[in-house]
C-alpha cells in the first residue's frame, strides 16, 4: 500500500467541546478553496466517458439549478439565482429531523455561496431509506434521566423517502406537543410544539419527508439563507444525469472493480475485517454484475440492487426478482436512446437511483465548485476519490468537512472523568498496595502487629525470585496476604466502591444529557440560531 494511499483517509472526530466547529480545511480558506476548486480542470480539460468535463458540467449545473429554482419555487418564494455562471456550493443530507452540528453545513454554504456571486443548494437525499419515523427525547430527572422515543408517524416497511407517505394523521399532528411533553421536565423551553405547528404543520404535505425539508428550508429562509433545495429524485430526472448513469451502467465491469478496489483500500488503511464496512462490494452473481444503483418500481416501492448484463449488443437490467428490461447502449449513437428509454421507465413508474457513492460523484464531478460534507459523508467520500481516480484518472475537487457540537441547555452539574479515575487509583491501590495505605491509620499495638506480619509474609512472596515451579504458590501467597490487609481498610473500601457506583452512573447520565444527536428542533430557538449564525457571519 503507498503512502500516497494512506494519506488519502483523513479521520475525523465530532468537537468535544459545547459550541466547538469542526472545519476542514478551516474556515479562513474556504474561500480561496472555493476559488480554487473553480479553476481546478479548466487548464487540463479531463474527460468522462469520452465528453470534455467542461461541457458536460455547464450542462449539468444549467439543468440542475432550473430544477432547483423550480423546485424550490414550488413552495416559497425565492430570487432566480444570481448567474448560472456563477459558483455553486453544494451539500446535502437525508430528509430527517436533523442534529445542529449536521444543520450547520446548510447555513456555511449559503454564506459562502451568497458573498462570491454564485447559489447554495441543498439535495435531499430521498433515495435514502426511512427506517424509523421518530426521534430520541431525553427526559426523566437530571440524576436520572432516560431517552424515550417519540414518533411522528406510524411505523411501516422500510421505504425511500421518496416513495414515504404519512401514515397516521393523528400521530403526525401531535408529535410537536408529545415531544415538547417528554423533554419539558428537563428543559422548560423546547422550540419542538411551536416550530411543528407554525411550520410543519401550516405547509401540510402528503410526502413525510417533503414536509420535514420544506419545513426545515422555510426556516433557514427566514434565518437569512440564501439557498435552494432539490430532491436527489430531482436530480436523477435530468438529462446530463441520465447520460452519466447510462455510461456507468454500461461499463459496469469497470465501475465495480474500481469501486471494490477502492474499498478494499480504505478497509486496509482502517484494518477493517469486516467486508461490509464502510459500504458492501458490488457482487458479480451468474454474470450478473451489481451496479452501484437502487431500482424499485410504482408496484413494489421496495429499494432493490440494479444488476446488469451485456448479451450481444444488449445491455440487460434485472433486480434479479422479477424485473427486467433492455437498454440500448451497444454504440455512442445509442446514447440518446438510452436516456429517452429512461425516462419512458420514470413516467411508467420505474426509478433508477444512485447510491451515496453515486451520488456524490455526480454532485461533486459535475455540479459543485464546492461540496461540503458532514464527517459521515466526508469519510465515506474518500473512497469516492479512490474510485473517479481509478475510473477518470483524476478526483473531483476537494470538498469541506463541517460538523459543530451544540447540546441541549439542561441545567446540571458537570462530572469530570478525571474524578472518576481518581477513585479507580485508589482502588487499585488498596488492591495490590493495602500495606500503604494502612500506614497512613493510627492502629493500637495489637493490630499493629497483626499488620506486620501479613506485610512480612507478602514481602517473602515479593522478594522471592520467581521460577516456572513455584509462580502459582508464590502468587497465591502474595494475593491472601493483600485480601487480608485489605480487612483494616474495608471502610474505606466500602465507601471508594460506592462512590465509583455514583461516579458511573453519573457519566452515563452527562453523556446522555450532554449528547449532540439531539434534533434541532429541541433546542431553544434563540441558542440554536445563535449558534447557526455565529459561525457564518464569523466566516471571512
């Protein structure tokens, strides 16, 4: 493995401090990087799949930015962006209820996109599962308290977001006062029941995940953001996009081995052993190759693995479940067939969407002049590196790394660790070195001399050399001559134990009142603003 490789995975760590930002590189270059980033590919003038970058991308960002204008459009009112020429600063996340640290990216690309002339974007990543409709609420006392999960829909079969419909009205509408209910005894002053009815539920939608992100940009807006928002769905449906997953699809064979090989590096740069971390290879089965796509259909919502397979100048499609169909990719002439046959099988009700890796790409090759990441995305997007190098011969830009800690205003004591370990030295002590610690007791003459003479008999174990025959019985010795001077320490003893007991239980109790996955919408409106805007307007 070469160095170069090894530098290539950067490891990142959430701040451990309350209000702390993490920033990579910090946030004095951004600008300049964004700068930078613009001006990257214009002197080599790379190519994908055959087409100049340079044109496939102002095609790409002219298609995606009227969607986005459009989209955004669609439910609030937005100024056309600045110029389509202009920079774009792209991020994104999946349509949930958020932790400020991940909310903060949204407010970064607004300011830097808005003070160079160019447009913010946000995708909602809907192609992305909706495992549970709810959220984790602290609550109980703060010596005690527990984390309780509060659902705003009714639990289903795993779906895509862009496939989630609202199941239960009735818990829809009442999670803003359950939640508020929950963490009240903790924090008088939640934002939870107010933001849900005057924002969520004002601008009802039928999409659960649509309702959240319209919900949570109309805020942003009424911030001072200046951005747009487009589904990834959205993005999928253009025709650049269309064009690019036509390629991939049909060089699949080339596509996995540089996505596996890509994996296989990052999981020996980490000594990962397991072969599903970060992400699962792409398999080959019966000639069938997997493609780094999800396929499901109007029929059967269910997010499946695309495979594909070439047979004379046919380029098949399966879930290998039942679904199959014919892209006509053979020749470069064919293309544009291709791209009219897939969107023939979105207006029928077949969808065909990236994976993260994908997705990123894309966003990252073809759209962004800058893209900034979370430390989930920015980990993972390593390998994405790693796989455009093996596949183009070149990276996508460098991107951001943004992550902040804010935690919740709840009133309670700090507990330092350092206290912690304090009594667990002292414990140790009386366990291997009671004989020290009983020197510093005043014991009358009898006890005294009941002292000496375990210390005597410890000592002869001690200072006896140790050999292959005698090493049991002259650790034996030694450990019944600590049990029983331990005997003159037992009050002392008793009491360090329990308070070792309080000690961890009181760790266990900051760390869930101190935790920084709370969803935004739990903090005090003013505090997370604060927090929000602070960095941005610090940012030169």
């Amino acid at each position: 493995m070469s160095i170069a490789s090894t530098k290539r995975y950067k490891r990142y760590r959430a701040p451990a401090e309350n209000g702390q930002i993490l920033c990579v590189p910090p946030s004095h270059a951004l600008r300049d990087l964004l700068i930078a980033n613009r001006a990257v590919h214009s002197n080599t003038s790379p190519k994908i799949f055959g087409r100049s970058l340079i044109d496939l991308a102002e095609e790409a960002r002219e298609s995606v930015l009227q969607a986005a204008l459009a989209y955004t459009r669609s439910y609030t009112d937005v100024e056309s962006p600045p110029t389509t020429t202009g920079p774009i600063v792209l991020t994104g996340h999946q349509p949930e209820l958020i932790h400020a640290g991940v909310w903060l990216k949204n407010f970064a690309a607004s300011h830097l996109a808005s003070h160079a002339g160019g447009t913010a974007i946000n995708l909602i990543i809907n192609n992305d599962l909706c495992r549970s409709p709810s959220i984790r609420v602290p609550t109980g006392t703060i010596e005690q308290p527990r984390i309780e999960s509060v659902a705003y829909d009714q639990t289903i079969d795993e779906l895509p977001y862009e496939e989630r419909l609202i199941e239960d009205p009735s818990t829809w509408k009442s999670f803003g006062k359950r939640a508020s209910n929950t963490i009240r005894p903790l924090l008088n002053n939640p934002w939870i029941e107010e933001w849900w009815q005057k924002t969520v539920l004002a601008h009802q939608s039928s999409h659960l995940g649509v309702a959240l992100a319209q919900a949570r940009h109309r805020t942003e807006l009424d911030w001072g953001n200046q951005s747009l928002e487009l589904p990834q769905s959205r993005v999928c449906q253009t025709t650049p996009f269309r064009w690019f997953a036509v390629c991939l699809l049909a060089h699949a064979a080339k596509v996995r081995n540089a996505y596996n090989d890509a994996l296989a590096e990052y999981r020996q740069v980490h000594r990962l052993r397991n072969h599903a971390q970060p992400l699962p290879d792409l398999l080959e089965i019966e000639g069938w190759i997997e493609t780094p796509f999800w396929l499901w259909t109007a029929n059967d919502p269910r997010r499946r693995a695309l495979f594909t397979q070439l047979r004379k100048k046919e380029l098949l499609l399966s879930d290998r479940s039942g679904f199959e169909a014919i892209l006509p990719v053979h020749s470069d002439s064919d293309s544009m067939l291709a791209i009219e046959q897939l969107a023939t099988w979105e207006k029928q009700g077949t969808k065909i969407r990236t994976r993260a890796l994908i997705t990123t790409m894309f966003a990252r090759l073809l759209l962004a002049d800058l893209f900034i990441h979370g430390i989930g995305g920015a980990k993972y997007d390593q390998v994405t590196n790693a796989i455009c190098e093996r596949l183009f011969g070149f990276a996508p830009p460098p991107y951001v790394t943004l992550s902040g800690t804010l935690r919740l205003p709840i009133d309670h004591q700090p507990f330092s660790i350092q206290s912690q370990l304090e009594i667990r030295n002292e414990l140790r002590e009386i366990t291997y070195h009671p004989e020290v610690e009983i020197a510093k007791l005043s014991l009358d003459s009898g006890n005294q001399s009941k002292v000496d003479a375990l210390k005597k008999k410890k000592f002869e174990g001690v200072h006896t050399t140790q050999t292959p025959e005698n090493a049991s019985e002259r650790h034996q010795s030694i450990l019944a001559a600590n049990l029983a001077l331990q005997h003159w320490l037992s009050p002392r003893l008793a009491k360090l134990e329990s308070e070792l007991a309080k000690s961890e239980n009181r760790i266990r109790a900051n760390q869930l009142l101190e935790s920084r996955e709370y969803p935004f919408c739990l903090f005090p409106p003013e505090a997370l603003r604060n927090f929000l805007l602070d960095f941005s307007t610090k940012m030169p």
